[in-house]
C-alpha cells in the first residue's frame, strides 16, 4: 500500500489531492505536495463561503506527524480569495488554520504525548521546539473550553497551591462526584474575587446543581461560597484540619526544643520532628524508636501529640450528635491544658463547628482525600511543564492534564 494511499484513508483533505510525495536527502524529511482539486473553489477564511481565487501565493510548509522517526510536511501554495464580504484574503483549508505551520494532526499529536511526557522531552522526542509543543497544546486546550459541557454537578472542591515564590497562588475549583473527578476552574491567587469568577463563568443549572462544597478554613472562600450556593453542604476538608493541627504541635516543638536549649537541659526533641508529625502508621523503624523515647518524658510536645492523635477518633463517629459531643469536650481539654497553640487550634474548631459536623452528612458521598489528590496531580502537572514564564501557560498546562477537556474528532489516534 503506497503512502499516498495511507493518507488518504487517514487524513483526506476535501477539495485537494496529495499531488506527489518525496524524500529530502538535505533535510531528511518527507516531503507531501498538495494541490486544489481541478473543479473546487476556495473557501474564504473570514465568511467560510465558497468565493472566486484572486491569486496564488507562494509555497507554505506545513509539519505534519512524523513518520518512522521522521519529519513529514505539507506544501502547498496558498490561494487568495476575492470576498465580496470580507475582501482579498487567504483562503481557509482543511489542514491547517491562520499562520499556523503546523497541521491540526500535528497539534494534536504533540498534545497527546506531552500528557505522558514532559514538554521539554516531547519537544526533544519529535525533534521540534518547546514553544512548537505549547502552542499545539494552547490549540487543543483552546478548543476543548469552547467545546466543553459541564452539565450537573453535585461536589466541588476549592483549594488553593502556590505555584511561584512570593506567595503567589492558584485558585482551583474541581469536580469530585463520584464519576467525575476534573479541574473546571483556575483563577489568579485565592480573593473573594477569584473564587468569584467560577459561580459567574459555570451555568446557573450547574450552581443549582450542587449538594456539596468541600474547602479548607480561608475566610475568603467561605465568604463566598456563603453567598453563591447557600443550599450546598459546605464540608471542611479532613486534611487540611489535620494539617492545622500539624502545624500547632510543629510550633509547640520548636517553641519547647529552644526553652530547654536556652535552659541548658538536654536536647531531647532534636530530630523529633517528623516522628511527632507523621501518623504512627507511617514511622520508619528509628522514628518509632525515637517516639517511644520521648513519650517518657513529660513534655508539652507530646502532650500536644496526644491531644492530636485523641482528635482523630473525631472522623469515626458515624452520629453528628455524638461528634459533636466529643468535639466540645475535646476542645474544653484543649483550652484547659495551657498549650496556647492548642487552645487556638480550639478556637478555631469551635468557629468551624458546623462546617465540621457537616462532614458527617457528606459520609460516603464524596472521597476524603479527593482535592489533595487532584492538587498533587496539579502540581505534577506544572512539573512536566517546565519552562513555562507566564500565568498563561500554567492555566493552560492545568487544563490540559486535568480538564478532561474534548479533543477534536480524528480519523485515528496517536496515543
């Protein structure tokens, strides 16, 4: 079977034929002429109406999908159409569109393994450019938004990343149903305003659609989410409590760890850190040496671990009522124990009551760990787009690893 042959089975271009094809010795490449079939018009590329040629412009090349490791392309000698609506402008074909010198099959080809690869590698793979791998996938991201359907919704988790020293951050709202778990939203930094901007772009059946909102404790988003989808259950996400609460005892660490330097006893929490902030099940066997030292030694470190560790019998209840209970008496001890830290991490429980017991009525509805696992993704995501500049070309690189987005029809796919 000739190439010729192949393409046309794979790829015909309506209106033109694959005229002749050869082998470049000085560019080892492939290269395809095309040319109009002998009775077609051009189409006009503003209107998309059948207009009469005004002239013929020179030869364009066109990369198309490499073939045995090798670069194939198009050529072909653009036509001008006379408009009487538009004017003399180029014409518009099947392959390609506006100065693109890349074809659609192309574009799509390198989309589809820069969700394998990195970009960087991708680019190095098929012997092309970095800014030749973006800008494919710019294309397919571009066309999956304008194609995309977002029908109901019953969850939704809002989070937050930094993706750039300075505390510069990502808003991104996901779907966690059951069945669908995909990015539908990234805005600039974590404001009212950005979280805004996802309950004015989404469809208002979508909005109604919502039974659940997952969130960490940022005023902001739940000043929104307050305002724009009352009727949802707001949950607090299980691991961003948890790291709060990480975050206190790591405080209560440190503090303590330089009180007994600066007293001259010994140093016994050096090297504590992670075998106090890790859950028992995760230790290495010297970290669970190391704890089990220092759960002889009556310190606050470890008075705030226990209280720590004793919280976490909170996700187990399977009544509100009595989580509730035991989230009331917990906090009680906390502010009775003379750890500031965790007196605020009382505090803060005590602000968020309802939020909390509302993870109760989300049992069994939506993951635990969903949005940290999307956010993991997100940033593996970043990672494999490495050398991106702009906010751009994160918000695109995002979408393209995690929108699900639709990609365009294609005789055949690559990967």
């Amino acid at each position: 079977m000739q190439l010729k042959t192949i393409l046309n089975r794979a790829e015909k271009q309506k209106g033109f034929v694959y005229a002749s094809i050869r082998w470049s010795e000085d560019n080892q490449a492939i290269w395809i002429s095309i040319k109009p079939h002998a009775r077609s018009r051009p189409v006009c590329s503003g209107c998309g109406k059948k207009r009469s040629g005004y002239d013929t412009r020179g030869e364009r090349r066109f990369e198309f999908v490499p073939l045995w490791g090798f670069p194939v392309f198009f050529l072909y000698a653009m036509r001008r159409v006379a408009c009487p609506a538009c004017g003399v402008v180029i014409e518009k074909v099947p392959w390609a569109d506006g100065k693109h010198r890349s074809t659609y099959s192309y574009r799509i080809f390198l989309a589809a393994w820069a969700k394998r690869l990195s970009w960087k590698e991708t680019a190095l793979i098929f012997g092309t450019s970095w800014d030749t791998v973006y800008r494919a996938i710019d294309w397919v991201v571009r066309w999956g938004l304008i194609h995309r359907e977002i029908g109901p919704v019953e969850a939704i988790g809002v989070d937050e990343i930094a993706y750039r020293r300075g505390h510069k951050y990502l808003t991104l709202v996901y779907q966690i149903d059951a069945d669908c778990r995909r990015l539908l939203y990234v805005a600039r930094d974590r404001t009212e305003e950005s979280l805004r901007g996802f309950f004015n772009a989404v469809p208002e059946t979508s909005i109604q659609s919502l039974k659940f909102i997952c969130t960490d404790m940022w005023r902001q988003y739940m000043n929104v989410i307050a305002e724009k989808a009352a009727d949802a259950v707001h949950i607090l996400d299980r691991y961003h409590v948890m790291k709060k609460f990480g975050d206190a005892l790591n405080k209560v660490r440190v503090e303590e760890a330089r009180q007994l330097k600066a007293d001259g006893y010994e140093e016994v929490l050096k090297g504590s850190r992670w075998c106090l902030l890790k859950r028992p099940g995760n230790l290495t066997d010297k970290q669970t040496v190391k704890l089990d030292d220092l759960l002889q030694y009556n310190l606050k470190s470890i008075k705030a671990y226990l209280m720590r560790e004793d919280f976490q019998r909170f996700w187990c209840y399977q009544s509100p009522g009595w989580a509730g209970r035991f989230l009331d008496q917990w906090c009680t001890r906390a502010m009775r124990s003379k750890i500031e830290p965790m007196k605020d991490m009382a505090r803060t429980l005590r602000r968020h009551r309802t939020l909390l017991l509302n993870w109760f009525r989300a049992r069994g509805e939506i993951s635990n760990g969903s949005v940290e696992g999307m956010n993991t993704k997100a940033k593996l995501a970043l990672r494999k787009a490495y050398g991106f500049k702009s906010y751009k070309t994160i918000e695109i690189a995002l979408y393209h690893q995690l929108g699900k987005l639709p990609e365009p029809n294609q005789t055949h796919r690559f990967c």
